[in-house]
C-alpha cells in the first residue's frame, strides 16, 4: 500500500505538472520541447499489459497546435528494488509506442542511496542499448535557503522537496525555515500535507530543533511563521496532523503556548528543554491536552459542573487526561467521561 510520502509526492505532481518539465530543464538542464501545456493522463500504458506495468503517472506534452511534443513518465522510489530495472524500459517503450513521441521516465527518490541506484542506466541487452532514468533525488535536488526565493513561482514544491532531501543535513534548519515560508503560499490542505511529508523525513534531532524554533517564535512573539502554522496552531490542529500522536507538537501543545501558557518557559524553561529538561514542555502538553478535552466537551454539549471544571484543570496525569478525551465519544454526561 502506497505510503503518505509515496502519495504526496505524485499529488505534488499530479496538482501541479508543470513541476516535472521545470525540473527537467533547471535542474537536469534538459532541453524540454516548447509546449503550451502540460496534462494528465492515464497512467495505464497498456490494457494489454498486466496491471503491475502500472507507472505513478504519465505526463503529456503538447505544443500550441495540440502536437504531442513529450511524454514524462513519472515513479516515485521509495527502496530499491530489482524489479523496477525491468519494468522502467517498459514503461518508456510503452508510452513512447502508444503516444508516438520522445518519452522519458522521471524518478523522484528521496533516500541517496535509492537515488544512487536509480540512476544507474539500465543496459536493454548487450549493451546495443540503454534507458538512462532521470533521477530526482538529494544530489540534484538544490538546498533552498532563502525564504523569499522560496515563495516564487514552482518554487514552493521545489522548497517541499528540498525539505524533504536535505531537512536532515548541516544546514538542515535553514532549509527548514525556507520551506516553511514556501508553504505559506499554499492552502492550508496541501500545507498540512506537505509538512506532514516533511516531519516524517526528519530525524529526531532535527524534529525537535524544529519544535524549538517554533516555540521559541512563538515566546517571543515574532510573527515569522506563515500563516497556515498560524491557522493550525489557533486550532489546535497540529495534533490532527498524526492522529494528536505528534511529540512536542501533538496534543494541541502549540495552541497554549499561543495563549501563554507556557509561563515557566518564558521563565528559563526553553532553555532547559534545550538541555533535555522537558519540564516545560510536559506542562505544555497537559495544559493542550486539557484544553482539547474541554473543547471536544463543549462541542458535545456535555456541561460541567464547576467541581468537574476544576477537576479537570488539576489534572496532571497525562494518561488520565488521554482517557478523558477518549471517553467523549459516546458519553452523554460529564461522569461518564471523568470514569
């Protein structure tokens, strides 16, 4: 079953085909034929062919009288696997046979080593002939940096996917915060998925200098961040973005640092999570957590007495608070829900 990332990337160039013959030309220095449009289509080379021969998608180009001009066919590369040195070629003579025009195959691949392997040219037999993929991964993909470049036209995805290869590296922060602007441009579903495809590519270490420079924004009030983190945090909405299971960002944490409450940490507690003292932090969760649960309360119109209020506001206990907000769904009353 295709992944998030696997299906985010091909969205990525499903909702925006123009991506594919930009990269090819700026970063593959190809010479792209002059075309007036760029479409999808069936990505099916052949009713005949069995259904594994299936590529991600198939790009068309055409010219301004409608004369197909180029076919990209486009995989993401998540692993290696052997298998795909026999069925690229097929995907390349396929299209390129049906659609009668110069095709090429385009391989977005995240991981170095896939992308090392990728690029390997595939030897057709004896070597009378080869299929040379196109390979988009961490060596050609540029680090983008600058915020501001990063808001130009195309360049959003292109800040994603530098994100996506580089968000791990030694100016992985900066790359980052590039990619962060990018997404501002974007509506607020393909933000959130985009960030998710980000996060998820992230090691730990850089998760948490992320959490950390958004926190730290936020204590000091910089109105730096793009407006769709903006729009998430007011909603308490980051915790959504795992199923409410994002450390540090889970659990509405975000949304009460908003609305200071995270006192300590204006106090001295941001640097003591820098050092691994996660006091602050741990106070942020219980108090996202609870606003979390009063809300999902309020929204099915189960009151509170004021004992039952205050009960809620001194629980300290993560786990109780977890079962709390798990027992909203269904209950009518609030013992029902504080069981």
């Amino acid at each position: 079953m295709p992944t998030l990332e696997h299906s985010a990337l091909v969205e990525m160039f499903r909702e925006r085909p123009e991506l594919a013959p930009h990269v090819l030309a700026t970063l593959f220095h190809v010479e792209v034929p002059p075309h007036a449009s760029v479409a999808v289509v069936e990505s099916s080379l052949d009713q005949l062919i069995p259904v594994e021969f299936r590529a991600d998608l198939v790009l068309e180009l055409r010219d301004a009288n409608g004369t197909l001009v180029l076919a990209i066919v486009l995989e993401v590369q998540r692993d290696v696997d052997p298998d795909k040195k026999f069925s690229w070629p097929t995907y390349v003579t396929g299209v390129r046979a049906r659609r009668r025009c110069a095709t090429v195959i385009l391989v977005v691949a995240p991981d170095a080593a896939v992308a090392a392997w990728a690029a390997e040219s595939i030897d057709l037999g004896l070597g009378l002939g080869t299929v040379k993929p196109l390979v988009l991964g961490p060596a050609v993909v540029p680090e983008i940096t600058d915020p501001a470049g990063a808001e130009a036209e195309m360049e959003a995805e292109l800040a994603v996917l530098s994100a996506v290869a580089h968000g791990n590296g030694p100016n992985g922060l900066t790359v980052l915060q590039a990619a962060l602007a990018a997404l501002g441009r974007l509506d607020q579903e393909h933000a959130m998925v985009y960030f998710q495809l980000i996060w998820d590519g992230l090691r730990e270490p850089m998760q948490q200098a992320l959490e950390a420079l958004v926190m730290e924004r936020q204590i000091e009030g910089e109105a730096t961040l793009p407006p769709f983190v903006q729009r998430l945090i007011d909603r308490g909405k980051l915790e959504g973005m795992r199923e409410g299971k994002l450390e540090g960002m889970r659990e509405g944490k975000l949304e009460g640092m908003r609305e200071g409450k995270l006192e300590g940490m204006r106090e001295g507690e941001l640097k003591g999570m820098r050092e691994g003292k996660v006091e602050g932090v741990r106070e942020g969760k219980l108090e996202g957590k609870r606003e979390i649960l009063l809300r999902l309360l309020a929204r099915a119109g189960i009151g509170l007495t004021e004992d039952e209020h205050a009960r809620i506001q001194a629980c300290s206990d993560i786990a109780t608070l977890d079962r709390w907000i798990e027992n909203v769904l269904g209950a009518k009353t609030a013992t029902e829900v504080l069981s």
